[in-house]
C-alpha cells in the first residue's frame, strides 16, 4: 500500500501495529523515546488470552507469529483469587459482563515478545516526540532532538503518559488508580522447594484482610528462546501490591533500593498469611525488584483528527486486575489492520477502527476499575 507511517512508541502495541502495516506494504517508521531496547526494566510476564493472540495473528507474518507461540508457556488454567489463607473467594457475583474470564491464557515473557516483534522493522530510539501539526493533507512530527518527520497516518502507541494524546485529547483524563506493586521475579532453581498450585494456574492472586495483596503467574515455557532470541530461564513473576495509602508516596517509593523493596513486603505480608506465601516470597530475587503505580484512563469521546490515532495504553490505560492492557493493545493494531484491508480509503479506515476501539476497550476499563476496586482496592 503506498502510505507512509510513522509510530510513536516501541512497546508491544506499536510493535506489532508496526508489523501488520509491513506486512501490508506500508512505508512504516517507529521513533521510540527511550535510548535502547533494554534502557529500563518493562516487567516479566505478560497473559494473552484469544483478543491479543488474534490481534498478534493479524498483525505479524506467520513465522513470526508461530515463533511467539513456540517461546510461550501454558496454556493454564484461568486465574483464581484466594485469601491470604488461600482459601478461594467468590467473585463471580460482580464479574461484570464486558470481561469474560477465558478456559485457556498463554504466559508469555514480555522482553522475548518485544524482541521477536523487533524483527525487520526500522525502530528509531532516543527519539521523544513532542508535538505534530497537519501540514497540506499530511503530519508532521516534530522530536526533543530537532528531528521532524511526516507521514499519512500517525499512530500514537506512547503509552500511559501519551504526548500524542496530550495533544489531541487534552480533555483525556489518566489517573492514579490508587494501587501500588512491587513486582520482581522467582527463579526456578529450586522448583521441588515451591508449592506445586502455584503452576496450576495462569495467575493466583492471594487477597489479604489488610488489604494487600500478593500475585503469582508462573512463566514455564515451552521452548526456551534460542538463536536470534535471547535465552530466558523459567521464572514465576510475582508482585506485592497495596492500595496507595498502606506505602509511602510513589516519588520515595521510587527512590527506595531493592532491599528497602523487599522489607516493605514482607511489612505488608505479615503472620496471618499461608506458610506458602511466604516460602514463595523467600525465593523473590531481589535483585529482580521496582515499584510500580498503575493508573487508569477515563472515558474519551470519539475523535476525528484526520491523520492522527492512538492505541494501547495511550488511550485505554487500565489497571492490571484483568490482565487486558496488552490484550487489547494487540487486539487495537489488529483492528487497525483489518480496517485497512476492507480497501476503504485510509481516513475511513482509521474512522472504522477508532470506533470499534472505543466499543470494546472503554467498557474493559471500567471492568478492571470495578475488579480492581472489590479485589485490590484500587480507588
Ligand atoms: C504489573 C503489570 C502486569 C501486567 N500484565 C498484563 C498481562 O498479563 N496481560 C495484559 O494484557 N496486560 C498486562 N499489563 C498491561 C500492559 O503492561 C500494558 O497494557 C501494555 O504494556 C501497554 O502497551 P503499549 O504498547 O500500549 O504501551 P507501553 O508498553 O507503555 O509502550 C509505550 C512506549 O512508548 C514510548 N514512549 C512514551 N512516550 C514517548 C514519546 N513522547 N516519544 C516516543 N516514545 C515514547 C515508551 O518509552 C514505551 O516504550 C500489565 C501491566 C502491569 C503494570
């Protein structure tokens, strides 16, 4: 197809955009604004369920979709919720309806995906965009550095904090959801020494009367990357969270080394909880910790800047309770392609996908609000 691109971001959703415009013949160029690929810790496991791997299946060529599959684990059984004796809770009475729970997830390792979603695309980093303007039927784009370019579309992938998105909704409200984790890893040196539940499902999630929480998502692959793909041992990803106001504010939290991570842990863990949990934390690498503040988008009204989209978090940030960020980022860049296969002209495409987008992604926001809120405590 003969347009030109240019992506805003290079995390999963532009990536995979990226692909699936590729593939279509697109001229397609990704300026992200960090300095490299591994310039900061992105976290460890990421579920897929039916709407990323559908998006994912759109969006990349087949061997590249099937080398995704062939470096991930499970499939697992859906997540449960226990208590902090690890006796289940019932939840079913507000699951709302835009989020059904699915039979089989998939754990994937987040940096193996990236890096296989990398392959063959012009990714440009330690570029920040700043600002774009419409110029004669097209978009410019201007960066921190002086850099500019222009393109027929540009797609806004930049994430929670998305200046693409400052600039076209600057009524887009995100906010804090009030929810803080400390997310590292478990090795599996010493499997025999962990309990044998912890790998039976996609995700446990130990609730405590506290009101802090513990998360567990084992990530056993299949295959072990090789090759090309960096090699990646098995790990279970676990995190601590607690509502906003059991820590201390996010700007020191950020400042505190790993140790002071893991003693404020175990502070939120305390005797009451199963001997498990606290086996499965004595394993937590600490070298593997950073602290987290998870946020949440509100609704947006549909738009029609002609040229300029968003997908991703960049425009349905929503908390992690539901594991569907990613999911419906992946499934957006799928949307998008599929939009533009219909051989509707780029604006109308863009149009089609914008408004499915907004059909399916605003009401999983909600959903992870309300979950998160019952489960959490997310505000
Ligand atoms: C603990 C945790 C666990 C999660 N687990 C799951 C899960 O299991 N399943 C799931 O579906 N979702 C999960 N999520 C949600 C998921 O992580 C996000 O929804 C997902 O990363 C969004 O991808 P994205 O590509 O839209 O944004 P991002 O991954 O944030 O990527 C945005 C990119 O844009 C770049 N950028 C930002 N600003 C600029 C700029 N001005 N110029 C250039 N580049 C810029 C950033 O550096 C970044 O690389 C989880 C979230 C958390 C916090």
């Amino acid at each position: 197809m003969d347009f030109r691109v240019v992506v805003i971001g290079a995390g999963l959703s532009g990536l995979a955009c990226a692909q699936g415009l590729s593939r279509l013949g697109a001229e397609v160029v990704v300026y992200e604004r960090d300095q490299a690929v591994d310039a900061r810790p992105q976290g460890y496991r990421i579920q897929l369920d039916p709407p990323g791997l559908t998006g994912l299946r759109q969006c990349l060529p087949a061997e590249l979709f099937e080398l995704c599959l062939a470096t991930a684990g499970g499939p697992l059984a859906p997540p449960r919720v226990v208590d902090e004796g690890l006796c289940p809770r019932a939840e079913q009475a507000y699951m709302p309806q835009a989020y059904t729970p699915w039979t089989q997830a998939y754990p994937f390792n987040r940096g193996t995906l990236r890096e296989i979603l990398l392959t063959g695309l012009n990714v440009c980093y330690g570029k920040e965009f700043t600002a774009f303007e419409r110029i004669d039927g097209r978009v410019g784009v201007r960066f921190a550095d002086g850099h500019w370019d222009s393109a027929d579309l540009v797609v806004g992938a930049d994430g929670v904090g998305s200046a693409v998105r400052r600039q076209l909704l600057p009524q887009a409200k995100v906010g804090d959801a009030g929810l803080r984790l400390i997310y590292g890893k478990i090795p599996l040196r010493q499997r025999e020494s962990l309990p044998e539940w912890v790998f039976e499902h996609i995700f446990t999630v130990a609730t405590g009367t506290n009101r802090a929480h513990v998360g567990l998502g084992p990530v056993v692959l299949r295959n072990r990357p090789s090759g090309r793909i960096s090699p990646v041992d098995d790990y279970i990803a676990c995190m601590v969270g607690a509502p906003a106001d059991l820590l201390p504010p996010f700007e020191e939290l950020r400042k505190y080394g790993r140790r002071d991570l893991r003693s404020l842990a175990g502070d939120l863990i305390g005797d009451g909880w199963h001997p498990d949990i606290h086996r499965l934390l004595d394993h937590w690498d600490t070298k593997s910790l950073f602290p987290l503040r998870i946020s949440s988008a509100s609704a947006v009204e549909p738009w029609s800047t002609p040229g300029v989209t968003l997908l991703g978090d960049a425009v349905h940030a929503m908390s992690p309770v539901l594991a569907m960020g990613v999911n419906t980022a992946l499934r957006d860049s799928g949307e998008l392609i599929r939009a533009i296969t219909t051989g509707a002209t780029l604006p109308d495409a863009v149009a089609t996908y914008q408004e499915r987008m907004l059909g399916y992604a605003l009401p999983l926001v909600e959903a992870s609000r309300r979950i998160g809120q019952h489960r959490v405590g997310q505000h």
